[in-house]
C-alpha cells in the first residue's frame, strides 16, 4: 500500500500561515493596548510585559505544540482531541483534564475571533476622520465581519488558508520590518529575552498578575 507524501511547497506554507499562525499573529493588536491601558508607563511594565510575551509564546509552541500536541498521534490525527481519545485508552482519571483542555479549546475558538476583529476595528478611531466612530457602530461592523467569516469556512479550510494566507504574510512582514526598525532606539529592550522581568512582573507589580 503507498503512502502518499505531501510536499511541502512555499504556497502550502503561505496557506498554513493563514490558517495556523493567524491567532498568534493578530494577538499584538489587542495584548499590548491591554497591558499599557490607563496604567503610568514604566521601563518595569514594558520590559515585564514585552518578556511576558516572549516567554508565553516560546513555551506555547516549543513545549505545548511540538513537544506535546505534535506527538498525540491517533492514525494520522492530532490536537486535543485526538489527545483525548488517546488518554482514554491509557488511564481513565486523564479523562478529566482531557476535557477541560477541549472545553478550553472550544473557548478559545469562541472568544479569538471577536477579540481580534473588534480590536482591529477599534483601530480606525486612530484615523483622524473616524475618531468620534461610536461602539454601536464599531460592533454591527464586527458582526457584518464575523457572519462573513464564519460563512466562508463553509468551502473549507484551504480555501481560508488561501485566502488569509497572503494577507497574514503582509502583516507578519509588515510588523517584522517596523519592529526592527527600531531595535536600535535602546538596546535595553533586549533584557526582556530574559524570564526574570516577566516574573519580577507578575509577583511584584500591583495587579500584575492580571495583566
């Protein structure tokens, strides 16, 4: 019996691109406004977050998604689920976290979208001709936006990866370019590629735990 190999080709990346780092990609739109909202800017909170962030993605995606998710492997299917059905088959008291972690999932499926979308919607006040744009506004273009995203997904997910694809690698582009940009203004920053200010953050700072 053959088995077929798919090759890995740039649009294939292109399209894995929209599809898979699209959360992760969007979330700068709303975590930093998030951190620095209404609070008195300081080299403490913008080093702590900044290692906040780098620390939270690192551990995501090197220990969460290959060293685990990548590894529950069920005849060719993966992710929670596919976790699920394996820990049922080794020992019954994984089914509970098991569970929770697929509840989780299904949040997260849930409460992304609008976050990501309202936040980048909130961006047009910053344009000096739609700054008085109300919220009531600003929530029926959110959900105009939703009902065709979630319409889309009907043709499947290669046609969204194909679509959102390009667009992510703009944006990745595009933040890459401005964020190196300006590396040189003080090299301080790089203190933040140290866990220390992200824990000094989360237990010293009032609230920081919050954040």
């Amino acid at each position: 019996m053959s088995k077929q190999i798919n090759k890995v080709t740039l649009a294939n990346l292109v399209i894995a691109l929209g599809i898979i780092y699209g959360d992760i990609g969007t979330s700068p739109l709303y975590v930093l406004n998030a951190i620095i909202n209404g609070k008195i800017i300081s080299e403490k909170l913008i080093l702590g977050s900044l290692s906040c962030i780098i620390w939270t993605l690192t551990l995501q995606t090197t220990i969460k998604y290959v060293w685990l998710t990548l590894k529950a492997d069920n005849k060719g299917e993966g992710g929670i689920f596919s976790l699920y059905a394996l820990v049922r088959r080794q020992k019954r008291w994984l089914v509970l976290p098991a569970m929770i972690g697929g509840a989780a999932l299904l949040a997260d499926g849930m409460i992304t979208p609008p976050i990501s979308v309202t936040s980048a919607i909130e961006g047009l006040r910053q344009m000096p001709a739609l700054r008085h744009i109300n919220q009531s506004t600003i929530v029926y273009i959110v959900l105009g936006i939703m009902v065709i995203l979630f319409f889309l997904q009907q043709f499947g997910t290669d046609s969204i990866g194909k679509l959102f694809g390009p667009i992510m690698f703009v944006w990745f582009t595009m933040i890459a370019f401005l964020g190196s940009s300006h590396l040189l203004d003080d090299l301080h920053i790089f203190k933040a590629l140290s866990p220390y200010y992200a824990i000094d953050l989360l237990t010293t700072y009032p609230k920081g735990f919050w954040l």
